[in-house]
C-alpha cells in the first residue's frame, strides 16, 4: 500500500501566535471593507472588547478553535461575495442591505450574522454559496 501524497511546503500550525496574526491581519481587511465598527468585530469573532483590543496591540496568542470556525465563515461569505459581485465596492455595501431572501425577513446579513451565534454565519455562508452554485 503506498502512502499518501504529501503538501508541498511547510504544513501551518493552526495553534501559532503567528497563524493567529495572519488570521486576523485578513479579518482586519474585512473589517475594513464592510465598515464593521470595533463592537461588530468582538461580536462575529465572539470574542469579548478586551480581547480584540489585545490583538489589535499585537499580543497574538493562538485562537481556540471556536474563533477558527467564526473566521473560517466570514472569509467564505467575503469570497462568495467577491464571487457573486465582481464589483469590489457592490460585494462589500451586500452585506449591509436590506434582504428579502426568507432567512432573513427583510434584515441585512450583517444583521443576522450579529445575532452572535455560529449558526447565524453558517446560514449566511450556506445561502451566499447556494446562490453561486457551490456546496455549504
């Protein structure tokens, strides 16, 4: 039996300081682009006010996996997105939109998503990736 191919490259330790910080470097972009104030950053991250205030002064310590899981969502809602709306500036306004899809009853996404649980950003993701074809 032979074994397995291997990756090319190093393999990333999720459980790094410096994974934490790339990780959250890309958050920061997307926080940026969707104009998220500081209170909407803790609550997608479901991280607490002093926390973020800790990464943002560069004191990275490796995320738990329920972080990994909430970033992992919104970075594929912000690639659906960028998928859907090749316009940079119409994927990023979508997220706060008013919506008539029956997951969300009028409300935006970010709306949704702020209601703070994981499931709210899997739904967003699940719906965004349905729209473009793709699988959940």
């Amino acid at each position: 039996m032979s074994a397995l191919p291997q990756p090319a490259g190093p393999s990333v330790d999720l459980q790094s300081a410096a994974a934490a910080e790339a990780a959250l470097r890309t958050f920061w972009r997307l926080a940026e682009a969707w104009q998220l104030t500081a209170a909407e950053q803790h609550t997608l991250l479901g991280v607490g006010r002093t926390t973020l205030y800790q990464w943002r002064q560069g004191r990275f310590s490796p995320l738990d996996r329920h972080v990994l899981e909430r970033l992992s969502y919104l970075f594929g809602i912000y690639a659906a997105l960028h998928v859907l709306f090749p316009v940079p500036e119409r994927a990023d306004a979508w997220v706060r939109k008013p919506n008539s899809a029956p997951f969300l009853g009028g409300q935006s996404a970010l709306d949704r998503m702020l209601a703070g649980q994981v499931v709210d950003l899997y739904v967003v993701r699940q719906y965004l990736d349905a729209q473009r074809g793709g699988k959940a």
